[in-house]
C-alpha cells in the first residue's frame, strides 16, 4: 500500500509542478499577492494630506500648526485665507481634512481660556477618516500638554499613560503579514486540492485510476498528501519572507506554529477534497474555490476584528479554520506564544480537519456510485 | 445543369507553393511544404493521410482560417490573403469539432448562422426548412444541440454549413466519431451537393469514403503525396490482390500467418476471408489448404501499399519476448477450432439494466464472453455500449440484473481482482503533462509493480511498444498513434487476463488501426480475454464474437458471420458487416416505431 | 457591419446567458453576496470592545472614572481584582486591553496631582489598538469635562477641539463598503464573466465556426460587448437598489451621473476582460488572469478599504493604472458627497482614456484567424 500511495504522490507533483500553468498559479499570485497585500494593505496612515485656515495671528496657533508639521504622518497641502475656500479642499480630496483656527487663538490661550481649534473631516472612507482623528487628537494632547506646563495652567487630574503590548509602534503591517502567511496557505492548498480529482475528470484519467488496484482511501489520500506539503512549503516560504524581508518579529515557539499549521491544512485539504468530488469540471472547481474562499477570508479576523461582526456572523466563524489559524500565527510571531497557550485554537482546528477529511472521504466514494 | 457548364475559368481551390509552419516550443514545425493543389470545380475531392500529414492546415488555409507563411492560396482567383472576408459568402466551412452552440437548440443554430450569413427572413425560413428536411433533423429543432448523438451534431453542423449554398465546401472529417447509418445519410447529402454543382473538399479517415470520392488527394509530412481519381490508385495494383480463405483455420490465425510470410504487404480481415496485398512481381506465397482468389484492388490496398514501408512491429516479437518468469497463464485456445464453447466462461453478463432517471440506457443485457476471446460490442452513438462496458468495469453499478467479470463483481472487487484487468479509455486517458517513462512508472506502481519485476515489464513495455525514443517526451505532446501504444502499454504492464478498449481506434489513421489490431490479435493468442467497442464496422470482423446493440437492447449477437446472414436478402446475398449492422438497425427501430 | 449579424450574435448571447448557470451566477448571485458579505459581515466600527478593569482602591474618584466607560456604548468592562488576572485575561484573548487605576489614584487627585491612567492594549491588530485608544481618550476628555462641570474646577484641555466628520458623519464604515463594492462587483462581470465566455468559444471550437462565416472581427467583439454591458447594467442597478434601501446609504449625487460613470468603468472592464481573452484561449487561464489583473487591484489597490495616500510610493504609482480607483473615487464621491465636478471630471477623463486604450488594442490584436 505505502508503494501505490507513494506513486500517487509523485504523480501528482509531476502532474502540477510539469505543467507551466499549475506552476505559475502555485508561485506567481502568491508572490504577487504577498508584495501587494505587505506593502499596500495598511491601516497606518502616512502623509495625511491637510489644509489651515488660521484666522489668528499669535504665536501659539503657530507653535501648534509647528507640532503638526513636525509629524511624519501629516503633509501640509495648502495654507487658506478664505473660509470659501474650505469646502474645495475637502470635497476635491485635495485635503482629508483642515484645520480651523479662530481668531482668538493665541488671545484665548493667553487668558487661559479654552481655545477652539475646528477640525474638519473628509468621512467618505470613514475608517481613513477616524483614523486621522485619532493622529490629530494624539498631536492637540501633545500640545495640550505642553502648552498646560510651559504656561501653568496646572495640572490635569489624571492622565492617560498608553502603552501597547506585542506591537509597542502599533504597526499594521505586524498584523497583516503573518495573516498572509496563513492566507496564501490556505488559497494555493485549495487550488491544488479542489482542482485536482475535477481534472482528472476532465482527462479521463479518474477513471483509468479507478480501474486500477488503487483503492478509493488510497487514492484519497495520494490527493491529500501533496496537498499538505505544498501547503507546507508555501506557508514556510511566506514566513521566512514575513521574518527576514519584512521584519515582522518572531517570538513564539516554531513548534507551535508547525503543529497548528498541519492542523490547519489537513483542514484545508479536506476542504478542498470536498470541493473537489462535488466539481466535475475544473471550472466548477475553480468557482466552488472562489466562493469558499471569498467569505472564508473576509470572515476571518484578517483584515477586520471578527468581534465587529453581527453575533450570528461571529458564531457562523466557528467553522472556518482560518479563525484559528489567524490566532495562531500571529499569537507565535507577536505574542511569543507556544503550544500551552494554543490549546483553545488547536482542538477546534483538529475537531474541523477531521470532520472536513470524513466528509470528504464520504463525498467522494458516493460521488463514485 | 452542372454539366452543361461552361468550362469555369478559375478553380474553386488552388494553392500555389504553400508553406505553413507553427511555433512549437522553441521550434518552427512546418505543417505544410510547398503545397500545390487545384480542386476540379463540381467534384468531391478527399484529402487522406496520416495523423500529422497536414490536412486540417490545409482545410483552414482554404477557409482562410490561417494565414499561409508563404505561397499562395486562391478561391476562385481571388487571393484569399489580399481581401480577408470577401470570399466568405462562397465558401461553407464545417470545422473538427462542428463549431455548435451546444447550449442553443437546433433551430436556434440555425437561425444565428442564418443571420451570420447574411440571408434575409423569408429565404432563411425556406432555406431551413430544406435543410432540415435533408438532414432529417426537422422533429428535433427544440432540442439543444448538445443533446444531439454525435451523427445528429454533424448533420447540424453541415446545415449551418449549407446556409447560404457555397460553391465551395469545406468538410474536416465530417464522418469521424459517426455510426453507419448516420454515415450513410451524411454521404447521401454530399453526393446530393455535388448534383447542385457545389465543389466538396473533405478529409476522412474511412477508404471506402475515399472510393466514393471523384478525386483523391493523399498527403503525407505537408507533402502530396499522389493524387488522382480512385483508379488511378487502385490500377497499378492489379494482380497483387487477393482473397484467401482456409477451410479450418481461425480468420485471425490465418491473418496473423499471411502477415509474417515474405512479400505480403498487408493482409487484412474481411467478411469473406483475408484479404492480401502482395508486393510488386510476388508470387502468391500460398500455403496447404488455402485458397487463393484474385480480387479487385481497393483504395485501403492502395494506401497500405504506399505506406507499407514504415512496418508495424511484428506481433510475435511480442509472443516471443514474453520471458519464462512473468509468463502469464496461457490457455491458447486451439488452433485448428472455430469454436470456443469449451473453454471456460470469463465475462457473464445476465440481464442487465441501467437507468438514468426516466431514461433507460441498457435494458435486459446478456451474454457470455469466453477465454482468449476478442469480443465487440458494436452499436451506434447511444445505444449503450459504452454505459454497459462502464458497468463490466465497474465505473458504473447496474440498475438490475448481475454481472462477473473473472468471477467478480468488479463494482465490488477487492484491488486484487481489479489487478486482472486492463483498461484503455475512449480518447487514452493519460496524465497529459507527465512523459512517457512517468506514465509507465506510475502505471506500473499503481498496480503494485516493485523492484525488479517492475524494471523489467518496464523494458519490456517499451520494447514491445517502441516508446524508447519517445521516453521524455510529455504524453500530450504525442502523435495519436503513439499515445494508443502508450495507453495500451499501461494497460497491460501487469500483464491482465482481460482487456478492456473503449473506442481505442477511433480518430486514429488506418496504419496505426492496422498495428493495433495485430497486437490485440497476439494478446488474444495469448490467452488474453479482449473487450471492445467501435464505430469501423470492418474492425468488426476482427471480433471472434460479436453483440450488437441499439437502443440500449440487444439486437443480435454471434460471430461476424452470423450477423451477416443475419441481413441477408435476396437482393443482397453477401451483405458487408456495415450493410449488416445498417439492416438491423433500421429493422429494429421501425418495429419499435411500430409498436409506440 | 451588419446590423442583421450583430442582432444574430447578441441574441445568441443572450440565450447563452439564459441557459448557463455559471454566467447568472457571476452576473446576479455573486454581487449579492458580495454585498450582504460586506454589508454584514464587515465592519471597522468597533463596539462593545472588551476591556478589563482593574481598580486596586476603588473610591469615588474612580468609579466615576469607570462609570464613564460603563456608558459608553464603545466598551464592555471587565471588572477583574489585580492586575495579573487581568494580564491573563488578555493572555487567553478575553480582553482587548486593560484599564488599571492604580491604589493612589484618588489620593494623588486629592492631593492635586496628576495621576496617571494605565492603558494595556493588545497591540496585535494595531488598527484595532488605535481605534480603541482613541475611544479612551474620549472617555479620559469626557470625565474631564465632567468633573470640570461638576467642581467647577478649571478645565486643564488648553485647546477645544470640535471635529466635524463630513459626509458619514456617524461615521458608518458600511457607507464606504457598499459603494466602493459596487466596482469590485463590475469588474467581475465586465472582466471575468467576459474572458470566460470568449475563452469558452475558443474552447468549445465555435470560435472556428463563426470565423470561417462571413461575420467580421468588429461584430464579434460587439456581439460580446453588448450584451455583457447590459449585464453588468442590470448588475448596476441591483447593487445600487441594495445599496440604497437595504443597507441604507444615502445617494446624495445624481443618479444618472452615476450610471453615465459607471457605463465608462464598464466600458473599460470589458475592454480588459475582451484583452485577457485574446491572449488566453482557456477558461481556466483567463479565469486566473482576470482574477489577478482586474480583481484583486480593484479589492486593494483602489482606495475601497486601503488609504492609497499611506502606501509606499511605487505601489501608489502602480494604483493609477487601477481603473477601479478612478471609480471607487466617483462612487464614494456621488454617493456620500454629491456632485463634485471636479472630481468627477477628471476621474471620467481617465476612464474615458482607459476604455479607449483597452478596446482600441483588443480591436488591433483580434484579426479573424486562428494563428
């Protein structure tokens, strides 16, 4: 038995790794993907384009525009003398937002008076927009602070001292790339897995195996097996390029990422099985893949909290693997997590591959009637 | 009238030294060299030749498809490369694979090429209701095309050919992967096409459809290789051919005797006995007991006798290499007996069903296939022969009634049982992007060859099937002949006691359909059980036994011979097995016609 | 051009479309579902983030402060006794952060000094940590201004900031997601669909048939541009249904504006999905190639939820060759802005530009053979 599987084995990495398309498919999108997601996909916001009106003429509206433009998260685009001119700046996107300052400024502040600042938003996108808010909000407290010392306005009753754990700079590419290390996994598994008994199919050589001594199990797991290890392979590649291109730390135990990786793709084999005997053609594959993998991602906890998410949208994330995998990656890369903290992810990702391996295995030997 | 034309002063078709070549990887393969061809206005020229040789570039070149790299190509005068577009109206073009709309419905095709050629409402509802009245495709227009048999595609695609009745038609094997009858109803419509003055360039696989052509052109490597009227080929052979017969000896133990004795070219099985091409200046190398008769050469003789210089491999090389360690169990069956009653029962078939929903594919099925038989399930698209031959493989379970193959169920059958049997499937099925040598190892894994044993039947496989040279080269990449050696090489590296051919020949060029049937007739000396399915009614007579089907029931079954007394009339004592399959069919489905 | 030809391509197309599942599928259950998928499922807003609270003294001053958070519709507290249960809680993932009032925090506000406020966030999803601290520095003003109001003690914020979110001012990340979703879902149907059913042609050998008739290449490529431009219309117009009564989102800009823009966006996918097809002659490859040059830009590369401003510089430069960013740009625009000309204009003009491009080459590289 360990002969014929064997066999199968290496046939099925000839048949993907011989053919120029199957090889560009298993490198060129998830080294595409891997550049754009890394570079492109970041909530951190930089060169936020703004714009000032400042009415007033003392120092201190200048010592605060001086903190803004001190900030390497903010570009100055334009300085206004109309109020006219405001909206332009906004509804052309030539600014994402502007700064208002009153006449009174510098005067107010004097007096130890409250002095507005209006802060005007672009909210189209309004995460870019809430996000900027909070880059504004962190500059006035800057100055606020300051400003209360140099000027003896006292101190303030309390105040907030903000530290961030795993990720001291709150940088969000720390986030997203050990999240694409999960994600590439779990896409070119699928494509290898859900595309492979359909193409046969197509060839007319499922048939021609079947009529051999090869048994149903045998052959299930002469698809399984590659899938695995390309997955493997490919989810290794990813990480090295995340450690040392990238330079997202890595803390935790390697042992606990490759035990919850192998869990997490014998999952998604299973999957991609079950996709698999259901597809008689490749393009059914290819779309079964496409709409498993489309809600499988954006309900992750990828890209955005699964905690924002309706409660029977939360519980409907219990069955998808790279829930947990997600927690998993980031936990061993950032974290420092080994496998005594993993327990709680690990169980419902074996609990999943092996329901998906058994459906699998089932779907495919009725298929076969 | 046709003939009361005046001479036309240009041909329908001429190519002036067309060159074409492709890009293939890293090389420029020529397709066709230096062509030149003139067609005969109002005449049927067939274009025949080996895989490869050249015919559908020189089609498409025609229908101005593709671009010749150089020469010229004319239609009516008119270079086709100068004003791409302006011949189109005159020429009807029927691509390989019928250029049908498989999800729209007969009259719904007809109706979109209708407009494609440009026939206003009134002329195309007159112009269809001919055609569907030729092709006799009339009760079917609501049904989607992809629904039709293979021959029903074909008569549509000729229909939308016919639109707008050219002067010049185009047909890409017109007739491959069609039943007799449908054949026979296709031929009748070209010949009613050529009647109206229309020039017919078709290319095909069949020689008989070549005899029925009024010219022939044979190509070879992008070369013509001769041309002319049928005739003109078959003449210079006079003499050379002939009928043998022997009053006791197997038809395919005879076959396999005349191919091996010096100066036989060819030697072929037909309803009357072998036929024998001799080489020029041969005397008739005849043995005790045969009789000899002159008969009158044929296109096939002439096709064999300017191919016959690229000899099949010798089947006893086959027989003899069979080493002492791996023999498999041979019970050759006698030689000297027609019969083979005694020996012991392999396939059993007892009434067989299959349904599919409300369709019934095989009704009530049964026969007996015996030891080192060669047996044929013959029948037209859809009568179920490949759902019952599914079923004897166990790809499909049966409705009701039983079925053993080497006494098993095969749908049930541990993996040792399947290990007896050998598959070859409809279009040889192998890993396309995986080389020979890969396919053969991981064949050869698959049905648990290890070490030394599996060294052997390796080398052995590509002796027995010349695949050295082609050892690296991908699957896909191989010519039709050497993928059928290939398949069959894979089938039968664990050495099967039975042997299933799902239309292992079709599509394929009539010398490597010669050289596969003197392997499958070793195997069967062998004591190899085989099972086949075809369209080439003259493959037929290969068959020691034979089961027709239409329908999905059994019409008759026996040996050759027997079907054809089957179909004996007064007007026609000695039917062909094509006549024979044609009168039973038709006898079949007007009862059925009669009886709903 | 024949206008009987053209009539005869279109209405085979449009039988075609009627009896293939797989073509209705793209067209009409994939924008469905890609639109209740990110009308539901997505969402930046964070709400009811929890955060362990750990009070090692508690006394009035405190559970005023706490009492801030316990209103705010933003967090759920946990309370917890000491520190370290809490630093386990965000251990095993049961809190996003911690809250830590330390035992002299009132006796230090008493005494007139500052205390301080200790903030533990999870700093994992660093969106996510930065959102969440910015609704306590809210919270932390809030509490401020309320012991102002209440002692009539000075207020310490020397500067008043009063922020005005325009357009989305509850500030509903649904309200981008579903517009900018609306070009996600046309270059599905303009690219995808399209590549696929000319690669189908090509596949099936029908693309021989209909070349070897007298139809030319211009009727052809109108054959197929007609009717998957009113496809990816009708698409429109569902998505825009949704968008408008079910999840809510105003339409401020004209409409018609919006459908002329999205006729040239259409335009300019159908010319990609026309160009993807005429180098590859395979579902399967066209499939791959659609997804990976019209798809997955306009997911990521078009500003729908990555601010393009913030990306490095040559991947910024790489965006505008994105069509769907000139489209997401228009559709948030006329959807939350209304009819800003300026910006319409000009993003129209590269729409225009790019339409033109891709069709004019699809029309150069389409010649009626088949080498």
């Amino acid at each position: 038995m360990p002969v014929r599987i064997w066999a199968l084995v290496i046939k099925e990495f000839l048949a993907i790794l011989r053919d120029k398309k199957s090889r560009f498919v298993l490198i060129g999108p998830p080294l595409i993907q891997l550049l754009v997601f890394g570079y492109a996909a970041t909530f951190d916001l930089q060169h936020i384009p703004y714009a000032v009106y400042n009415q007033d003429s003392g120092f201190a509206s200048r010592e605060l525009l001086g903190y803004f433009q001190g900030s390497k998260a903010f570009r100055l685009v334009a300085n206004l003398h109309r109020d006219g001119q405001i909206a332009p700046m906004i509804n052309q996107e030539k600014a994402l937002l502007v700064l208002q300052i009153g006449p009174h400024f510098t005067e107010d502040l004097l007096r130890h008076q409250p002095a507005p600042v209006q802060i005007l938003i672009d909210g189209r996108n309004s995460n870019t927009a809430s996000l900027a808010l909070n880059y504004v909000n962190s500059v006035l407290l800057r100055f606020d602070q300051r400003w209360a010392r140099d000027h003896h306005w006292g101190s303030p009753p309390a105040e907030l001292v903000i530290r961030s754990w795993f990720n001291p700079n709150l940088l969000s590419r720390w986030f997203i790339v050990p999240g694409i290390v999960a994600l590439l996994t779990f896409v070119v598994t699928l494509l290898v897995t859900g595309l492979s008994v359909a193409r046969e199919r197509e060839q007319g050589t499922f048939d021609q195996l079947l009529v051999t001594p090869l048994t149903p199990a045998e052959i299930l797991l002469g698809k399984a097996l590659p899938g695995v290890l390309i997955g493997a392979l490919e989810g290794a590649f990813i990480a090295l390029v995340a450690v040392f291109w990238f330079r997202v730390p890595f803390l935790g135990s390697f042992w606990a990422l490759a035990l919850g990786m192998l869990l997490f793709l014998l999952a998604a084999v299973g999957i991609g099985l079950m996709i698999s005997s259901l597809a008689l053609t490749q393009q059914q594959g290819l779309l079964g893949v496409f709409l498993f993998l489309v809600p499988a991602i954006i309900l992750s906890g990828f890209a955005t909290p699964i905690a924002n998410m309706p409660e029977l949208v939360q519980d409907l994330t219990y069955l998808n693997p790279m829930r947990y995998i997600l927690v998993i990656v980031r936990g061993v890369f950032l974290e420092g997590d080994g496998m005594a903290n993993l327990w709680s992810q690990y169980w419902p990702l074996a609990l999943l591959a092996l329901l998906s391996m058994v459906s699998a295995a089932w779907l495919f030997r009725h298929r076969l009637q | 009238m046709p003939a009361q034309n005046p001479p036309v002063t240009d041909p329908p078709l001429r190519f002036l030294g067309v060159h074409k070549d492709f890009q293939r990887g890293k090389d420029r393969v020529a397709a066709l060299n230096g062509l030149d061809l003139e067609l005969a206005a109002g005449k049927i020229t067939g274009l025949l030749g080996p895989d490869g040789a050249g015919k559908t570039t020189l089609l498409r070149l025609a229908a101005g498809l593709l671009r010749p790299s150089s020469g010229q190509v004319l239609i009516f005068g008119q270079d086709i490369t100068q004003q791409s577009g302006e011949h189109a109206p005159a020429i009807g073009y029927m691509p390989q694979r019928f250029g049908l709309y498989e999800d729209l419905s007969v009259q719904e095709n007809l109706d979109l090429y209708s407009k494609l050629q440009g026939l206003d409402p009134s002329q195309a509802q007159q112009r269809q209701r001919e055609l569907l009245q030729l092709t006799a495709l009339g009760p079917f227009g609501s049904r989607r095309a992809g629904a039709l048999s293979g021959g029903m595609k074909q008569k549509l695609g000729l229909a939308c050919a016919l639109l707008r009745t050219p002067q010049l038609l185009l047909l890409d094997e017109p007739t491959v992967g069609v039943d007799p009858i449908a054949r026979r109803e296709l031929w009748n419509i070209i010949l009613g096409l050529r009647q109206e003055g229309t020039t017919v360039l078709l290319s095909t696989a069949y020689f008989d459809e070549a005899e029925r052509c009024d010219a022939i052109v044979l190509l070879h490597q992008g070369n013509i290789l001769q041309q002319g009227r049928p005739d003109h080929f078959t003449t210079p052979l006079q003499g050379r051919t002939f009928q043998v017969q022997h009053p006791s000896l197997r038809r395919r133990f005879l076959q396999e005797s005349l191919q091996q004795r010096p100066g036989v070219l060819d030697a072929r099985i037909i309803a009357g006995g072998v036929r024998v091409l001799l080489a020029k200046d041969v005397q008739p190398p005849k043995e005790q007991e045969e009789i000899w008769i002159t008969a009158p050469p044929a296109f096939a003789d002439a096709f064999m006798d300017l191919f016959a210089s690229v000899p099949a491999s010798p089947p006893a090389e086959i027989a003899a290499s069979a080493d002492a360690a791996d023999q498999i169990p041979v019970n050759t069956p006698s030689r000297n007996t027609a019969g083979t009653d005694e020996t012991e029962i392999v396939i059993q078939v007892q009434d067989l069903c299959k349904r599919f929903g409300n369709f019934t594919a095989v009704q009530n099925s049964s026969f007996a296939i015996h030891k080192g038989e060669i047996f044929g399930l013959l029948g037209g698209n859809g009568a179920g022969k490949t759902t019952t031959f599914r079923m004897l493989c166990g790809l499909l379970p049966p409705s009701a009634g039983s079925l053993l193959v080497a006494g098993v169920d095969m749908r049930k059958a541990s993996s040792q049982a399947r290990a007896r049997i050998g598959y070859v499937a409809q279009k040889f099925a192998l890993y396309g992007n995986l080389s020979v040598d890969q396919n053969l190892r991981f064949f050869a894994a698959a049905y648990g060859l290890q070490g030394k044993l599996r060294e052997q039947r390796l080398g052995k496989a590509r002796q027995d099937f010349q695949l050295h040279e082609y050892g690296s080269v991908n699957a896909d990449d191989l010519p039709l002949g050497v993928k059928q050696r290939l398949a069959l090489a894979c089938a039968l590296l664990h050495n099967p006691d039975i042997l299933f051919l799902d239309e292992a020949t079709s599509g394929v060029d009539p010398l490597t359909r010669r050289e596969f049937w003197q392997r499958i007739n070793s195997l069967a000396a062998q004591g190899v059980t085989v099972l086949v399915t075809t369209h080439f009614m003259d493959e037929a007579e290969y068959c020691d036994q034979l089961v027709l089907m239409s329908l999905g029931a059994i019409l008759a079954q026996g040996s050759p011979s027997d079907l054809r007394q089957l179909a004996k009339t007064p007007e026609n004592l000695e039917p062909s097995m094509e006549e024979a399959f044609i009168h039973l069919i038709d006898a079949h489905e007007r009862q059925i016609r009669r009886a709903s | 051009m024949n206008l009987r030809r053209l009539g005869g391509l279109v209405q085979k197309e449009f039988l075609q479309i009627r009896r293939d599942p797989s073509a209705i599928g793209i067209a009409f259950f994939l924008p469905l579902f890609l639109l209740f998928l990110f009308g539901y499922g997505v969402s930046l807003d964070a709400h009811r983030v929890p955060i362990a609270v750990v009070v090692d003294h508690p006394t009035p001053q405190t559970s005023a402060f706490v009492g801030e958070l316990n209103q705010s519709q933003y967090f759920q507290p946990l309370t917890l006794p000491t520190i370290h249960a809490a630093q386990q809680a965000v251990m095993n993932r049961q809190a996003d952060g911690i809250l830590w009032l330390r035992a002299d925090f009132s006796r230090q506000i008493l005494q007139g000094n500052t205390a301080s406020i200790g903030i533990l966030l999870n700093g994992v999803d660093a969106n996510n940590a930065r959102i969440v601290s910015g609704y306590l520095q809210g919270a932390w003003q809030n509490w401020l201004e309320q012991r102002a109001l209440g002692d009539a003690a000075p207020l310490i914020i020397p500067v008043n900031a009063k922020t005005r979110i325009w357009f989305n001012p509850a500030v509903r990340s649904r309200y981008y997601l579903v517009p900018g979703l609306i070009a996600v879902i046309m270059t599905l149907i303009g690219a995808l669909l399209t590549a696929l059913v000319v690669a189908r042609e090509w596949e099936r050998g029908t693309m021989e048939a209909l070349m070897a008739s007298p139809v030319t290449m211009l009727e052809i490529l109108l054959g197929k541009l007609i009717p998957y431009f009113l496809m990816g219309f009708g698409g429109l117009l569902l998505s825009v249904a949704l968008a408008v009564w079910v999840f809510g989102v105003p339409l401020v800009g004209s409409l018609w504006l919006l459908l002329f823009c999205s006729s040239l966006f259409l335009l300019v996918a159908l010319g990609m999905g026309l160009l993807i097809s005429s180098v590859a002659r395979n579902q399967f490859v066209a499939g791959q190639i659609a997804i990976i040059v019209t798809f997955l830009p306009a997911f990521i590369l078009s500003g729908f939820i990555f601010d393009i401003q913030s990306m490095p510089a040559p991947i910024r430069l790489l965006t505008h060759i994105v069509a769907a960013r000139y489209y997401v740009s228009i559709l948030q625009t006329l959807f939350l802005a209304g009819n800003i000309w300026p910006i319409i204009l000009w993003n129209s003009l590269a729409l225009f530009l790019m339409a033109l491009l891709f069709l004019g080459i699809t029309l150069k590289r389409s010649h009626k053979r088949l080498d």
